[in-house]
C-alpha cells in the first residue's frame, strides 16, 4: 500500500487524495455502483483537495463549483454526471481576471470509476490510477459547499 499524495489540479481538475487515506488493490467480487448510489454518495458534498486547501461541490442539477487556494483568483464552474458504467464525472472551465478580463480555461472530462463491493464499500479509482480508495465514509467528501463563500465572492467579482 502506499500514500496518494499528489494533485493533479493544475493539469486535470482532478482530486487531491487525504493524507490518510491508503489504497488497496481492486477489491473482489464487485458491482458497478449504481447512479442512485453515486447520486447519494456525491451529491451536496465537496469532494476535499488538501493540497491546494480547496474542492469541489458536486451540487443540484448537476452543477459543479470548485476552488484551489494556491489559485485564490480563480474559481471552476462546470457540471457533474453519472454515467451507466459506474462514473462520477466533472468538467470543468477555469475562469480567472487577467489584464482587466476575464480569461477561462476549458478543462476536459475527467471520470472516476466506482464498484461496490460485497459488503456494500463502495471504492473508487480515478484515471491513470491502479489502486482503489474508499469512497464511501472516506474523510474527503465533506456535507455542503465547504467553500461556497469563497466561489461566490469569485463569481460575484468575475461577473459569472
């Protein structure tokens, strides 16, 4: 096992891992986690990235907001969705004020595959990534918009 201790915010938009969590292989005999599950798991909860001291809000009608505080200037707006294959996934554009405009960056999808194993844990594993993470319980996904004042003053500030 080993610790999961990078971000891949900068190039991605994808998720820090907490510093306590360790990852296992596959678990056996698993389900692919079904989108009501997802749905249950995810939903008014801000996925934690503890690199930057940000996340992102997986909120109603699919809607994602994000912040990273080594980036305070800028905020992520974008959608989530679940796909029949047991994915969680975001997409994300950047928007930052640069030279008196505002400037985005088009980020592009980025999935997370989820199974529910036979005790019903569900585990998850992002792109490029063998190892597997508990999702369910796991300290990362926080209740509510743990940065929603920061993504508002953001958005207010950008005119978004």
């Amino acid at each position: 096992m080993r610790l999961k201790l990078t971000i891949i915010l900068a190039v991605t938009g994808t998720f820090l891992f907490t510093q306590n969590a360790i990852a296992d292989p596959k678990p056996q005999n698993v389900k692919v986690t079904g989108a009501q599950d997802l749905a249950n798991l995810y939903g008014g909860k801000t996925q934690i990235w503890k690199g930057c001291k940000g996340g992102i809000y997986f909120g109603a009608n699919w809607e994602a907001q994000a912040y990273c505080a080594k980036h305070p200037d800028s905020v992520g707006l974008g959608k989530w969705r679940i796909d029949g294959k047991g994915r969680v996934c975001h997409e994300m554009n950047w928007y930052r004020a640069k030279d008196g405009e505002v400037a985005s960056k088009e980020k592009k999808e980025e999935c997370v595959s989820h199974v529910t194993a036979e005790d019903g844990i569900v585990w998850r594993s992002w792109p490029d990534d063998r190892e597997w993470w508990k999702a369910t319980n796991s300290p990362s996904l926080e209740k509510g918009f743990k940065f929603k004042s920061k993504v508002k003053r953001l958005r207010r500030k950008l005119k978004l």
